[in-house]
C-alpha cells in the first residue's frame, strides 16, 4: 500500500466500505488470556495510522 492511500477522498471511503463489516470480538476474546481481569486496554492500534 503507498503512503498516500489515505490522503484522498476516493481512498478514504474505499477503507470505510472495506473495514464497515470488520467486527473485533474475536480479537478481544485473543486479548482476554493474556489481559489480566479488570484490564482495560487504551487502544488496539488499528485501522490507518494516519489520524
């Protein structure tokens, strides 16, 4: 993927379209054996990068 896919309008709404199904309850249950109870986690660090 180039640097610039996420500089243009056309790009942007191609990744909405491709990411609006994406659900992450499997990762988070992945997450739950490593996570102690109560954990809590700031950010997954998905998507872009480019907010």
């Amino acid at each position: 993927m180039m640097n610039d896919y996420y500089k243009t309008k056309e790009s942007v709404e191609e990744y909405i379209q491709l990411a609006k199904d994406v659900n992450g309850a499997a990762l988070i249950e992945k997450l739950k054996v490593f996570l102690a109870a109560h954990a809590a986690v700031i950010e997954i660090g998905t998507g872009p990068g480019a907010d």
